[in-house]
C-alpha cells in the first residue's frame, strides 16, 4: 500500500505528523541530506519503510552484499545503516563498455516517528534485501482511559 500525502482518514495530529514527514522526506530527496553524498559517499542503497499497528519495517536493497559489509545501529530515533560495497577486480584484457554498479561507502539515516523497543529489534539479511523489524514501544502504543464516574 502506498500512502498519499494528505490521508483523508487519519486524525487532525496524525495528519500534521504525516505531513511533516512526507515534507522531511521530500526534502531529503531533492537535497539528498540522507543520501550521504555530502559526506563523499559514493551511493545510497534503495530504501522502504513500513508502518503497522505493532512495528516498523524497513527493507534495504543491498544486492551482491555479505552481512560483514555493512552495520545496522538505532542511535537516537534513528536507524543508521552504513557499509561499503568493494568493486570487484578488474580482470586483465577486459574492456568495459558500460559500467552502472555502484560501489563505495554509504549511509542511510532513517528518522523513526515513534518510539520502539531496541531489545526487540530483528535484522534478516536474505537474497540481497536487509529487512528490520522494529517493534514499537508499549508506551508509545495508544491506550485507552476508562473514565470513572
């Protein structure tokens, strides 16, 4: 599912959050901020995140990888997710004539909305996709007050 800018069914709050986000994202992209070409880095893997009533999923393209190429960290609210992909060696007597793998260092910061729990956080590396479950925090989770009279 594909999330619009403006969610005509979510609350006044949550509406201002979602779109501050999207803004941030935005933002992020066009001045490529999170990209960590700024820092000389040479690419920024493919990222997607996924919000469900229980936890965060984030799912990261990093094909032709070892799980030693790269490290996953929660710093702050945010999920880090750094690494090197080494360009393979040239063989001798080869001439490339087009060449679009990209390799070098990169660095991906995700802002995270909400709280999660860092001791229940799972990180899967298979098929060339990283994929991060990121519980979320049962203090972060909405509960209802009942009301006496």
């Amino acid at each position: 599912m594909t999330r619009t800018l403006v969610p005509w069914t979510a609350s006044p709050t949550r509406l201002f959050e979602t779109l501050r986000r999207e803004m941030n994202e935005l933002m992020d992209q066009f001045f490529g901020s999170d990209s960590g070409t700024e820092l000389g880095l040479w690419f920024a893997p493919r990222v997607n995140v996924a919000e469900t009533d229980t936890a965060f999923e984030v799912s990261v393209d990093l094909p032709g990888m070892k799980p030693e190429d790269f490290s996953v960290e929660l710093k702050e609210g945010h999920l880090w997710i750094t690494g090197e992909r080494r360009q393979e060696t040239e063989e001798k007597g080869k001439t490339y004539h087009r060449v679009e793998r990209q390799y070098g260092r990169f660095q991906r910061v995700i802002p995270l909305p909400a709280a999660v729990n860092p001791d229940k956080i799972e990180a899967e590396y298979k098929d060339g996709v990283l994929r991060i479950t990121l519980p979320k925090d049962e203090s972060a989770q909405p509960k209802r007050i009942p009301v006496k009279t």
